[in-house]
C-alpha cells in the first residue's frame, strides 16, 4: 500500500528546522511563514530546491506561499494542510481570564495560528495536528494562565492535547535545551485519548517512552562530535581582555549571588548549555576550554553552532570524521549564507532538529496514520 503524502504549514518558521524534520518524515511543505529578513534568506537558500513550489511569486514578484507578515495572512489563500507547525513567541494575553478562550487571545501571535485553524475549519478542511513548540518558561508564564488559554483555544477548536517539556541531550545532539511541545489533534477525525511522547533514543537508536528509562542510557554525544579540524577553529580563541573580562563577571555575579558568568566546556564534555540568539555577542554562554594548548578559551563557530542543533553542515569538515555521517541519512546539507552574527542568532533561535524529527515521526504513527476518513 502507498503510504499517504502528508502536508504541512510552517509558520513562524525561522530557517526551518521545522521544515528539516518534517521532510525526512516524506512530509510536503505547503506555506511558510516567517518576518526576518535574514532567516528569509537562509530558508529560501536551503529550501527552494527541496520545495521549489513554495517560492512561486505571482505576476507582482510577490511569494504565494511564503508569507512574510503572520498578520497579513489570508485563510482562504493558504493550501490546506495536515499539520500546522510553529515556535510561536511567548506572549501575555492582556484579557485572560475573561473567556478563558479564542477571544482572549486575538492580538497576540498565537491567535493568528488559533485564527487560521478556526478558518480552515469553517471551510470543512480541519488541520489534523498541530505541532507547537515554545520555550520551558511558558508553562508558568503569567503564573501559568498564558498556558492555560492556549490550551482551552485549542479545546474550543476541537482539539485534544497532550504536553511536555523534552530535553534535546536525550535525543543525539550535546546540548542541554529543554523545550515545551503541545501536540493536538482534531477529535472529529483522530480517535485516540492521548499522545505518547519520546522522551529520548536509546544507544540501540530506539525511540524512549518513559521518562524512568532516561536513567539507563540515551544515545552517546560528546561536545567534540560537532568540532570542525582544529585549524578552522583558531580564529574563534577570544582575546586576553575579553577572557580577563568573562572572569571578572563571573567572580562579580558569585559575589552578588547571581549565579550567571561564562561556561566552560571541553571535547568530552557530555553536552554544553543552551545556545540562546545572544551568542554571538560574546559566546560566554558557551566557551571551549583550549587550557591544553595553552590558549585562551574559544567559541563555537557558525558551523558548529548549526552542528549543535543537528543541521548537517559541511562546513570545513570534522575534527573526528567518523562524526560527519550523524543525522546524515535523512537530513539535506545546510548551508550558512548569512554573516558570521546572523548565522549565531539564527541557530540560536532554531530548534534541535533530532528532537523535531523524533516527533514528527511519533505523529504519523500515533496520529495521522489512525485518522478514519
């Protein structure tokens, strides 16, 4: 039997490590939706082979499905589609607690995703899931009530959800990221009571359902797994006065009892800290220890930054080759076309591709495969 082609909206899309995951799934990408000019950019030069229809323009030179502006969004002109991803921002509804609903929300970001799947369900073409991904922090944000009304939107518009907070050093890649993912689907057409989430991949490369389990081993990483060769990295050694710096701040911090500063890693660090779209100010967040060549320590490079969300970048090559086929089968090449400062901020912004994957794989057999049509 031919498996079913699902499709699947991208919005608030950034350089698409949505759209990765979503391919290597044999997901087809129908609308894309994103403001930055700079991540425009680097979406349209990765993705424009893969799904060269997205970036149709009209007489006017103006995109169809690759929408710039969330607000300008017309329903009716966006394809239909099976799946609705977004990394929406993380925002106060000033009228929660009045409805407690799609109303309250109308102002904000997440209601023109709330907007657009009520729309689409007017006109008798319900999205099957909806595949939200945000930061930990919104589970208590506005002492929980901003979540709370995403939630019974999505009940208002007839979906069910389930919701957790993973961690991408369970799923392959040498970063501590905790994100929160919200998985709903339309009742109408998916009978199931809940959604199981992965909470990991095992060293075997099977797919971890209980959370007890983490304890026994997820799949191996080391911080050097995405080193390019040593000679590529020697520019990023930061200078004497910007590590004497770094130290200051740190002793300053512990002594005011703030516990921020710098953070050392070294190659067989089992992972780093969370990139964040800041990095490329000064990098302290992460810092690779090179006190065994007698050098100040460095920061990452764009290519290993990219690396550390689980793009497959060339880059340079590897620091270990045999790390250069990982995430390799079902991932296309990425390439970095944006300056050094973009490209930090832009992957700082990304999700962790292995952990997106992992889900959207869950979703077509837990969901999409069960729909009774």
């Amino acid at each position: 039997m031919k498996r079913k082609k699902y499709t699947f909206i991208d919005l608030f899309a950034g350089i698409g490590g949505f759209h990765t995951a979503m391919h290597s799934v044999g997901m087809k990408c129908v609308f894309a939706s994103e403001w930055d000019k700079n991540a425009r950019i680097s979406y349209e030069a990765n993705y424009s082979q893969l799904e060269p229809r997205l970036f149709a323009k009209d007489n006017n030179g103006k995109y169809l499905f690759f929408n710039e502006d969330i607000n300008d969004v017309v329903p009716e002109n966006v394809p239909d589609f099976d799946v609705c991803c977004g990394g929406f921002p993380c925002q106060p509804f000033s009228a929660a607690g009045l409805k407690k609903g799609f109303e309250d929300t109308r102002g904000t970001l997440f209601f023109n995703i709330a907007n657009l799947v009520h729309e689409k369900i007017k006109a008798g073409h319900p999205p099957r899931v909806l595949f939200l991904e945000n930061v930990r922090g919104l589970k208590n944000h506005d002492k929980g009530k901003t979540l709370r009304v995403i939630l019974s939107t999505l009940e208002e518009l007839g979906y069910s959800y389930s919701y957790e907070v993973l961690n991408a050093k369970y799923f392959g890649v040498p970063q501590n990221r905790e994100r929160l993912f919200i998985i709903a689907w339309y009742k109408d057409l998916i009978d199931t009571e809940t959604f199981q989430f992965p909470y990991g991949i095992s060293p075997e490369g099977k797919v971890i359902y209980d959370k007890s389990q983490l304890k026994q081993g997820t799949q191996s990483t080391r911080v050097s797994d995405i080193f390019e060769p040593a000679d590529a990295t020697i520019p990023f050694t930061i200078s004497d006065r910007m590590w004497i710096g770094h130290q200051e701040r740190k002793e300053r911090n512990r002594r005011n009892g703030k516990g921020f500063g710098y953070s050392l890693f070294k190659g067989d660090s089992l992972y780093t800290s969370t990139i964040s779209a800041r990095y490329w100010k000064d990098g302290s967040e992460i810092l690779i220890d090179q006190s065994d060549k007698g050098l100040n320590p460095r920061t990452l490079t764009p290519v290993e930054a990219g690396r550390l969300q689980g793009y497959r970048i060339i880059g340079n090559g590897w620091e270990h080759p045999e790390n250069s086929g990982k995430h390799e089968e079902t991932s296309p090449e990425f390439r970095i076309v944006v300056s050094k400062k973009e490209a930090y901020r832009q992957f700082g912004n990304s999700v962790a591709i292995p952990v997106i994957k992992t889900l959207a794989s869950e979703i077509v057999s837990q969901l999409l495969d069960k729909i009774s049509e």
